[in-house]
C-alpha cells in the first residue's frame, strides 16, 4: 500500500508540481470478502453469520450518518480506501 506521501514523492520526482493530493472515500466494512472468512463468526448458514453480518451493515449505516450529519470528512490512509492526486506536469524548457 502506498502512502499519499510516498505518491506525491514520486510525482515530483517525475517532473511533476502537486496541485492537490488527498485521500478520499469512505471506511466501510461491507467492502470486506467477509465470504472468504474462515473465523467461526462467518461460518455459511450460521446464525452467528447472519448476526455478524447485520450488526455490520448496522455499523456502516451509522457510521454514515454519523460523517453526513457532522459533516466529519475523516480522511486519512486507515479510514479512506483511494489517493486522488492531480498534478501539472513541469515545462521541461521554463521550468513552470
């Protein structure tokens, strides 16, 4: 995983003059393979799944509201899944 420090970096180092550059999205646990899960919590059929499963799509909708309401916008490289970066690429002949 690369850090929004560690891509502006590169981008500099490319020839490139950093406009803005920040993490964005949301944290939500519903975008995790919970499927693929071996932990006795998941297991196929289970009512400890099927409550699992509901308690976290409970958390998102609240957590959700909660930064719509507050208007909180946590962003950071835990809680956002992408970087957005938009750069300028730098005239090789004037230096701009």
């Amino acid at each position: 995983m690369i850090s929004l420090e560690e891509l502006t970096a590169l981008h500099l180092k490319s020839g490139f003059s950093d406009i803005k550059t920040n993490y964005v999205g949301m944290f939500l646990l519903s975008v995790i393979p919970w499927d693929r899960s071996k932990h006795f919590l998941f297991k196929t059929g289970s009512i400890q799944r099927h409550a699992s499963l509901f308690l976290i799509k409970v958390f998102n909708k609240l957590i959700t509201m909660i930064d719509r309401f507050l208007k909180l916008q946590i962003r950071s490289r835990y809680f956002s899944p992408y970087i957005i970066s938009i750069m300028r690429k730098l005239n090789a002949f004037y230096g701009k």
